[in-house]
C-alpha cells in the first residue's frame, strides 16, 4: 500500500489557492480569520490560567501588549525578535507548499549560523555589503546542504521526511558544538568562536535599538517567495507536486528533484536565519544558542497559513508575544515563560481548523469528495 | 418475506443528490441486481444500509422490522454483510486476522489464532472458497482476496450480501467462479444484493433487478421478463447512443509505431512484447478487462513507466525519456485516471490547462510567467470546448467529473497533437459528456491524426476504432476490424482463443 | 587508553546504567509504537514526557508521597495525550504540526508553572523520590546481580510493562484492532470496530506511559524537576520506536542500544579521556536515518500512519 498524501495529510498552511486572484483573496482572508480566531482563543485560553493561578489578566496583557508595541525601543524589539522566525517560518512553509514537512529547520539553522560565523571571522578588511553578504551566503549554502540531505533520502528511499528530520536537527547541535569546542573555541568555559570582525556585523537601522537590516531582508524575501509561488514554473512545479505529484509526473515534473530543491530552498531560509541572529546578535556562534527558532518557525508557517505575507505577520506576532513577555514580567511579575504556553496554544489550535470552525460556526456548505460510483 | 426494505432514502453531498427518495424491496433469498450507470447512486445506497453513510431522511426495515443502522456495527449485528469494491483488506495480516478482527475468538482475553483458522478453514470448505488461513493478504490473488471479503461476511453470520461491482476485477475464470459461489450463497437462503453497471452480469445472475439513474429508482423488474435493451433503455433514459457515427476516413501514413515492448511489474511481466502501429486518420482500440497491462502500456507509452525491452517511435524518429519528450514530436496523453494523473484538483482551471506546458512558452519565458498568456489561453480553450466552470481561477475540484474530464481533453488536444493516447476517455462522466468526448476523438481522427484508444468498455472500443487489438495477459490475443462482433471480442478478452478462432 | 576504554564498554556497572537510562526511552518509544499503530504520528512524546516529569515532582512535593507523584505524572501525561488526541482524532488536525504544538506547550507550561510553584527558573527543590531498591536473591547472583539486582522500581514497572505492551499488541484483541486501525481504518470500520475509539485509546495509553516515563525522570532518580528536563529523550524515543520497528520490545531493545552508547561516553568523559562525546551522542539518530533508509533492515510504518479517518458521510 502506498502512503496517501491526500489534503487532510498536508499541513493545513499548504493548502491556500495557488494563484491570485479574488477567489483567491477571498480564501486567504478566511484562513487568516482563523488565524487571528486561533490566537484570540491561546489569549482567551492563557487568561483563564491566570485568572486561576491568582494574577491580574488585564495588567499582563496591557503591559505585554505595550512592551511589544508602546515605544520604539518596544517596537524595534518585536521586529528583531520576529526576523529570525521570519526566515524559519518561510524555511517550513517553502516545503509544505512541495507537500513536505521542514521539521528540520533547527538543525539547518545551526549549521548555517556556524557557517555564517567562520565565514565572518575572516571577511576582515572587505567592504561591508561584502562583508555581510558573504557570511549569509555561507549560511544560505551550508543550509541548503544540510536542508536537501532529508530531500535526498525521501527521494532515494522513501524516508520520512519528519523523522529524518528530527534525527537531523540533533546531529546538527551536537556535531556544530562539537566542531566549534573542538577546532574554534574561543578562550573561556562557553563553546563559541571569537567574536566576528566588526564589517561583518549587520548595519543597525534604528540606531541604538539594535534592530538590524535583517527585517529588511525578510520583507523582500517574502516579496520573493510571493512571486516565486504565483509567476514562476519553478513555483507551479512545487505546489504540482504538492498537490498531486501523480499529476506532476504526468506534467513532466520530477518529483523527487522537487522533494530535495524544496527541502534545499527551506534550508536555505533557515540556514540565513542562523546566519542573521550571528551577524545582528550573537556576534559570534555559540553552541546551542538557539531557543527553539526553528520549531516556534512551524508556528509561524501555519499560523502564516503558507501564505507569504501571512508568514511575516505571524513571525510579527511571536516577535510581538516573545518582547512583550519580558516586559509582563517585569511589570506584572508574571514570569514571561507564559508566552510559550500561548504559541503552543496557538499551534495546536491552528493545526485543527475543523475545531475553530466549528466554534465559530463558519460552516460553510462543504462538498466533501465522496465516492458516489 | 422481505430482507431489506428502503423507504424513501434521500442523501445529499453539499449540493449533490446522491440519493432521491428511493425506494427498494429485496425479497429474502434472491439475488438482486442494482443496476445503473457510474454515478447513480448505487454504492452510496448500498454504503446507506451497511451504516457507513447516514441518509438524509428516509427509513429502512430488515426483515420485516424498522431498523436504525448508525453504524456497521448495527449492520452486521442485523446479519448484513458487505463486500466492497475496494477491497477492505490490511495486506500485511493475514487471511485469518483480516477476517476475525472485530469479532475475534478469544480464550482468557488473548487471541486464540488455531481456534481462529480451524474456524474459518471449516466456513471456507462449506461454500467452497480456497483460500489459505493462515497466509498473509498480501501473498494471494485478488480472486482470493474476494473470497476472504465474502468470508468475512459470512463469518459474522451475514445472511443479507452486499457484492460492490465484484467482477470489476475479475478475470472472466474468476467471475464465473464467483457467480458459482453466489448460486451456493443462494441456495443456502442467503440473500444477495449485486452493484454492477454491466447488463450481461445482470441477466445471467439476478432474479429480480433494479435500475438506477441519477440517484432515483427507474424501475424494478424480474430478470427473466426483461431484455438487455430493455435495461440499458432504463439505465441511460433513451436509447443507447453508442451507435456514433464514424464516417469513412483516409488512413495514410503510420505515425505512431510500438515494437516488441515489454513491461516489468512486481510480480512479473505487465506487457509482454506487443507491436503495433497507429497510423494518420485512424483509431486504433485496445479492448481487453481491466488488469490485463493496459495501464503499465499506458504508463510506458506515455514516458511515466520504465520499459524493460523494446522501441517506440512517432514518425520513425525514436522517443526520448520521460512525459516532456513525448509532448515535445506532438504526444497528447488522456490519462486513464483523472484525478490521479490528469488534474490538480487544487489548482485554478487556468494552472491546470498548462499542466505539462509550464515551463513552454508562451505561458513562460526563462520560468517566469506571463499571467496574461496563461488567461488568454485559459478563456480561449475553455470557450472552445465548453468546460462549465465558475471563471479561469476557479479550482478544479469544484467543476463536476465530466467537465473535469472535459477539461483534460481540452487541454489535450489544444496542442495540437500528431498522435493522442485516450484512456478510458469517457470513465466516469455523463452521458452528454460522452457523446462529446467521442466526437472529440472522432474529430481528430477526421484531421488525419493517429489516435491509440485503451478502452475498457467494449462498446466504446467498437464504436470507435478503426481496428481493434485484444490484450489478454499483457499480450496481444488478436486483432480485429471494427465490424467483429461483441460475443467474439467478449470470448477473446476472456483468454479463449482457440474457440474464437 | 583503549585498554579503559574496553575496560568501560565490557563493564557491568556500564550495563547498570544503560538499562537504567534507557527506562523514559523506551517508555516513549512503546508510547509511540501504541500511538502509531493505531495510525497517529505522535512527535508531542517529548512534550509527554516533560509533563510527566513536572507532574510528578509537583505531586510529590505536594504530597510528600513520591507514589502519589508518579500517579499524578502518569495521569498528567494521559491528560496530554488527551488533548493531543482529541485535537488529531477528532478535529483531524495534522499529526506533525499538533505534536510540535504539544512540545512547545509543554515546555511553556512547565517552565511556567515551575517558577509559579517554587518561584525559580532551572531547578526545583528536592522532592521525595522513589528509592532504589535491592533484589535479595538476585542481587546476589553473580553478573546478573550486579546489571538489576540494584535498581528503581520503575525500571522493573518499565520492563513489566513492555512486556505487557507486547501482549496487549499482539496477542490480543484490543491489539489486533489497533493494528488493524493503523492499517487501513475504513477496514476497520466496516467489522465494526470503533476506530475513534481506537485511536484515542492508543494515544491517550501512550502518553500514560510517557507521563510514567517522565515522573522516573524527576522523582524516580534525583528527586527534582529541572526546567526542560526531558532533553529531548521523547525525540529518542521517537527513534527508538521506528529502529524497534513499531514493536515495545523491539524498542526496549533500540533504548537500550543507545543507552548503552551514551553511558559509554559519560563515563569516559568522567575518567576525562578525550573522546569526543558529541560524536557518540548522535550515534542513536545516525543509525535511526540508516534504518529509515532501509540500510540494514526494511522499515515499514503503519500503512494509514498521519492519515486522518472519519466515518459515515457527515451530515
């Protein structure tokens, strides 16, 4: 029996209409309702709990929502902490609109962020562009590598991609530690290299808030993705195989080439998210430096619906809950932890639309496919 | 005494009306055929009285008693079984675990397996169905695996049998094996209700018979009172159109050319060293059941499918690999399964127009799109061919099945193509559809193209073709002209060649 | 060098130990091997765990009853596997993406909770633990002696309870549904065996025995919780699970393996011999990819594995 990749199976984030139009709108406004619904009812959800636990809902919400928004130091806050799960969250929805699941994304990050740092410990003397680019192009390339390799052992065996995946991501933290403890260590108890050359650091754009150029990056890289999906061949193939890849083959299109770019490209993000948080935050790599940005980047994927610009205001959101946290911490003594209750909240909801559905009463009249023969 | 009555069973899908308000007796011990075309309403109301589809409104009585069946569960405890068309079967357990689950023999809670396979030996020796116990499914023929899903409904006592188009996998040896099994089953005071769309099956096996079209019962007759025109009369609502008209056309020069091809499948050979050539002007049919290596033919034809040994070649220049080189010396391919192959039902009618054609210009230009192009394209094509769709942008799973089949055979032959492959062009959609598509095809031919049909309606394949090849096996039995007669074809696809000559 | 490295590959306080890591791993790993034969992808394993352990150290701590605390973890992590499930099963939400939900809810929740209960981020104060306990005859015995005559209650529960595993699996008739379900659930379906029922019940038991797994963790062992404590363990069990080829022995077996590995590695990093650890560390994900790539043996999931199954055609 083979498996069944039938719509249920794919990430609720693949399943936006492939090209635009006002059908199209239409239908990604819908998902996005249910988006906001999902975060609306982890808020809801996560208030109860506090409600129960004896603190003041009001205070943490109004101090959260005004550490993330209120100032711009709060907003430039939100808009670095969501420019790494900007690119994650594209790393994961890139492969599901080609039917896959980028769990790996961690792992490529890692590999990418190490990648990036060795590259821009020696781009000493370059000009800046240069010496910014080169290390994200190290990043980008060490992540399509890393990201193609689950590609590669679904299109040769048949491997799932998701656990191959998993297995993957903890190769990546334990074998990038130990080549920087091992090769790079800089003198110190902490495994991490030397601190970058300073051409190398990402250009500030609001000076003195630490907000890089990197969210720049991002909004054109989901211009790209955007137009990647909509106009190009390349595109089409990915969403063909997403979709059918039966009816790809038929179309001329190989899938398994398909399964490895589509991992590759999603490493590729991932991989430059790894190389944006060395350039704009670490300065350096650090071995296990990451909180989880490629996991919280499945959130934003289907929290994002797969859409593009759905990516970014999800990667805005979790930017938005993660600076605000501190900020309820620090005001409502509420210990700001409480924000990841809320994404995961949000993921397990945004994974059933079903379920929100049937809160909302959105039915509508749904032809089910059905065999009638 | 009656088995099963239905009363007014309506069932909707969203806006589809699978069944109107049906009524059906089936009468304890006959064998009862429900007739009617792909897509009337047959197994959606057999799946209605197994518990696996609640109706809409309506009621329904086994055995003289109101019966409320939410469940199967609730259908097998009132002694009905079904069979289902697609096999209900796990390959990787065996005969015996696939049969017992949910009824399993127990001793202390734990299974017991001997008991099990002793039991279910003996059930298979008394109405004679071989079949291993303790094999694993995946191991046996499908004929066996038929009679593992007959065994498991009579090891839940079934005294009512549900057959979903039984002999649509069958090879004729097997049907009529399994038409000796229902004759036991009927004897025995078993009563069995038969799906099947084909008029033969009907009158060889029924007693009585009901006919279905568009959801709602047209009519239910005693067999032996009725005529095969009779029912087909009743099944497509007006005298059967096959009849289309072929006018003579000129053959010319051979276009597509298949020489000594042969296919490996996992358990063997699928094709085995066929020849033949389609020339200009001509429909070359090949009829045969389902199964025999029509669709690995179809597959290495159109690139999808490796060949182990042999050429092919279109205007004598030999075929690269895969679908592309194909469409490149001017190939169109109706796949054999629609949704499978043909569509992306998630994408816009307008993306699946240029399925096969996206990297082309001039819907795009170094991979990069011309929207304008690909909705220039996609308005044109679907006012030339009449595709009913909402706009361009609409997905395709939203069209019906036979303006979805439309749309493939639109696309299709919008190439412009030299040489078209048709497969099962007309499975699945409406009568009106397939007067269409026939003139398609006839259309094509009339423009001097060379067209390879794989058919597995012999009415299809007569009407049509200009020559006709039986494939048996994976081989080629015989070739005929259009005039042979159906009982000779139908002897042929069964494998008797010597009697047919 | 390589003399004490045999020295500690080929030494019985190294088996003591492997088989004493290996007990939340396999626990995992059958927890998986129930939730995907029943045809549900479950990566939320890691987050099951985590909640069993915090579970049971805030049980134990209230209650001063470390038997109280593994009760509480076990029904913490059937209450997970509750909502896990019932979002996959009944609102058909996507395996992968609803487990990765669970992960990050779990760990939220913990750490959250935990600076609620005992106002610190990191480690809990010392709970009541489980102790130790000596098998008097067996303890005795020679080598036997030595590798479990010494060892938690829960690793003799762990074992108990993978054997039980089996039996339930594969000889009875609970476990021939659930396989059946996992198969082919409209197959399932039409002999009337409830497939939602199935399904809720494999996870839901799955993730009882992640929540036991769990509470070993934090009570059964050093008597705290520390924030993320599952470390990735229920990812190992996951691994475990499919080198076990979705059978609890089989996975016990797998856990064992890569126990055995990285009880190597702590010891030898303990006698500050300068192997890299890293590289020993990944072993068990290694061979995972080998064996999913049918390198050594041919891996076969649940044919309906992620897929979702609703009966009837809804009305």
């Amino acid at each position: 029996m083979t498996r069944k990749t039938d719509e249920t199976t794919l990430p609720a984030g693949a399943r936006s209409r492939p090209s635009s139009s006002s059908e199209a709108v239409r239908s990604a406004l819908t998902e996005l309702g249910l988006s906001a619904f999902a975060i609306v009812l982890a808020l809801v959800i996560s208030a109860l709990l506090m409600v129960t636990l004896g603190y003041n809902v009001a205070l943490a919400y109004q101090s959260m929502f005004r550490g993330a928004f209120g100032s711009l130091h709060g907003i430039s806050q939100t808009l670095l902490r969501a420019t790494p799960l900007l690119f994650t969250g594209f790393a994961v929805a890139i492969a599901f609109r080609a039917g896959l699941f980028n769990i790996g994304a961690e792992g490529q990050l890692y590999w990418g962020a190490l990648a990036c740092a060795l590259v821009a410990l020696t781009v000493e003397g370059l000009p800046q562009p240069i010496a910014v680019g080169l290390p994200l192009l190290a990043a980008g390339i060490a992540g399509f590598l890393w990201g193609a390799v689950p590609g590669i052992l679904k299109a040769k065996t048949g491997a799932h991609e998701v656990i191959t995946s998993i297995m993957l991501n903890s190769i990546a933290i334990f074998a990038t530690t130990h080549i920087t403890s091992r090769y790079f260590k800089a003198p110190g108890a902490v495994d991490q290299t030397e601190r970058i050359v300073a051409a190398a650091v990402m250009p500030q754009i609001i000076p003195g808030t630490g907000l890089t150029a990197g969210i720049l990056l991002g909004v054109a890289i989901a211009a790209l993705v955007a137009w990647f999906f909509g106009h190009t061949a390349l595109g089409y193939d990915f969403q063909a195989v997403g979709r059918n890849a039966d009816a790809a083959e038929y179309g001329g299109v190989s899938s398994k080439r398909i399964q490895v770019l589509a991992m590759g490209f999603g490493g590729i993000m991932a991989g430059v998210a790894g190389g944006i948080v060395v350039l704009s935050l670490l300065n350096r790599f650090v071995a296990n430096f990451s909180p989880g940005y490629g996991f919280t980047g499945i959130a934003v994927a289907v929290l994002g619906r797969g859409n593009p610009w759905g990516v970014v205001l999800a990667a805005l959101l979790f930017g938005a809950l993660d600076s605000g946290g501190m900020s309820m911490q620090l005001f409502a003594r509420i210990p700001s932890d409480l924000t990841i209750v809320v994404q995961g909240l949000v993921i397990i909801l945004v994974a059933a639309p079903a379920a929100l559905r049937a809160m909302v009463r959105w039915r509508k009249p749904k032809v089910e496919p059905v065999d009638v023969a | 005494m009656h088995a099963v009555e239905l009363h007014d069973i309506t069932k909707r899908f969203g806006t589809l009306v699978a069944n109107k308000a049906v009524h059906l007796t089936v009468t304890r011990g006959e064998v009862h055929c429900l007739l009617g075309e792909n897509g009337a309403g047959k197994t959606t109301l057999m799946k209605i009285l197994f518990g696996l589809y609640q109706a809409d409104s309506g009621s329904i009585r086994v055995n003289e008693k109101p019966a409320l069946i939410r469940r199967p569960d609730d259908a097998i405890s009132l002694g009905i079984g079904m069979v289902h068309q697609h096999f209900m079967l796990v390959p990787r357990l065996t005969v015996t675990e696939n049969v017992i689950a949910g009824s399993e023999v127990s001793r202390n809670g734990f299974l017991d397996m001997n008991a099990a396979v002793e039991d279910i030996t003996k059930l298979a020796e008394r109405y004679r169905l071989r079949v291993a116990a303790r094999a694993r499914v995946e191991n046996i023929s499908v004929g066996q695996q038929q009679r593992v899903e007959i065994l498991k409904a009579l090891y839940r006592k079934a005294d009512i049998l549900i057959l979903d188009e039984p002999t649509a996998v069958l090879t004729p040896q097997e049907t009529d094996d399994l038409f000796e099994i229902i004759r036991r089953l009927k004897s025995d005071g078993k009563t069995v209700i038969f799906i099947t769309h084909k008029l033969r099956e009907t009158m060889a096996i029924s007693d009585r018979v009901t006919v279905l079209r568009d959801g709602a019962v047209v009519d239910t007759l005693n067999t032996a009172e009725t005529t095969p025109a009779e029912l087909a009369r009743r099944m497509v609502g007006r005298d059967v159109l096959l009849r289309v008209e072929r006018p003579p056309s000129d053959i010319g020069e051979p276009l597509l050319a298949v020489r000594d091809l042969s296919v490996a499948s996992r358990f063997g050979t699928a094709v085995e060293s066929i020849s033949f050539t389609v020339r200009a002007g001509e429909i070359l049919g090949i009829a045969g059941v389902e199964g025999n290596g029509q669709l690995e033919l179809e597959e290495a034809i159109v690139g999808l499918r490796k060949v182990s040994s042999g050429t092919m070649t279109v205007r004598g220049k030999e075929l690269g690999s895969g679908p592309d080189a194909r469409r490149m010396v001017g190939m169109a391919h109706i796949p054999s399964d629609r949704l499978r192959r043909g569509v992306v039902p998630d994408f816009s009618v307008a993306w699946n127009l240029i399925l096969g054609s996206q990297w082309r210009s001039p819907f795009s230009r170094n991979g990069a799109f011309s929207r304008k192009q690909i909705n220039e394209h996609a308005e044109r094509v679907v006012a030339q061919y009449g595709v009913r769709c909402g706009s361009i942008e609409a997905p395709v799973r939203s069209l019906s099945g036979g303006n979805q089949q439309k749309l493939v055979v639109a696309r299709e032959l919008s190439r412009k193509p030299e040489v078209v492959i048709a497969c099962q062009p007309t499975r699945g959609v409406d009568v009106g559809a397939i007067e269409y598509i026939h003139n398609q095809l006839l259309a094509m031919r009339a423009a001097g193209k060379a067209i390879l049909l794989i058919s597995a309606e012999l009415d299809e394949v007569r009407a049509l073709s200009d020559r006709i090849l039986v494939m048996y096996e994976g081989r080629i039995v015989a070739e005929r002209s259009s005039d042979a007669g159906e009982s000779e074809l139908g002897l042929l696809m069964a494998g008797h060649q010597a009697e047919a000559g | 060098m390589w003399l004490e490295i045999l020295a500690v590959i080929f030494n019985l306080r190294t088996l003591n130990a492997a088989i004493r890591m290996s007990t939340p791993i396999a626990l995992a790993a059958m927890g998986g091997a129930f939730s995907e034969r029943a045809g549900v992808i479950n990566i939320g394993l890691e987050g099951m765990l985590l909640v069993g352990a915090f579970a049971g150290a805030v049980g134990s701590y209230a209650t001063g009853s470390a038997l109280l605390g593994t009760l509480l973890g076990v029904a913490a992590g059937a209450a997970t596997a509750a909502v896990f499930s019932i979002f996959t099963v009944e609102f058909r939400a996507n395996h992968v993406v609803a487990g990765v939900g669970i992960n990050i809810l779990a760990l939220g929740l913990t750490t959250w909770l935990m600076q609620v209960v005992w106002r610190t981020r990191g480690i809990s104060p010392a709970v009541a633990r489980v102790q130790s306990i000596r098998i008097p005859l067996i303890s005795d015995i020679p080598v036997i002696g030595q590798v479990i005559g010494v060892q938690s209650p829960f690793v003799f529960v762990m074992i108990a309870l993978i054997v039980g595993g089996w039996v339930l699996l594969f000889r009875t008739p609970l476990g021939l549904r659930i396989r059946m379900t996992g198969e082919h659930p409209e197959a399932a379906d039409t002999l009337g065996i409830n497939v939602r029922f199935i399904k809720h019940f494999s996870v839901i038991l799955g993730g009882a025995l992640c929540g036991f797994g769990g509470a070993y963790l934090s009570i059964g062992n050093i008597g705290r919780f520390s924030m993320g404590m599952s470390a990735g363990r229920g990812f190992m069990g996951l691994a475990a699970n499919i080198f076990g080829q979705w059978n609890p022995i089989g996975g016990l077996g797998a856990s064992m393996l890569f126990s055995y590995a990285d009880a190597v590695q702590i010891r030898l990093q303990t006698m500050e011999i300068a192997l890299p650890h890293q590289i020993i560390q990944m072993i068990p994900y290694l061979l995972t990819i080998v064996i999913l790539a049918g390198g050594v043996v041919k891996s076969r999931p649940p044919a309906a594995l992620g897929n979702h199954y609703r009966s009837g055609g809804g009305t």
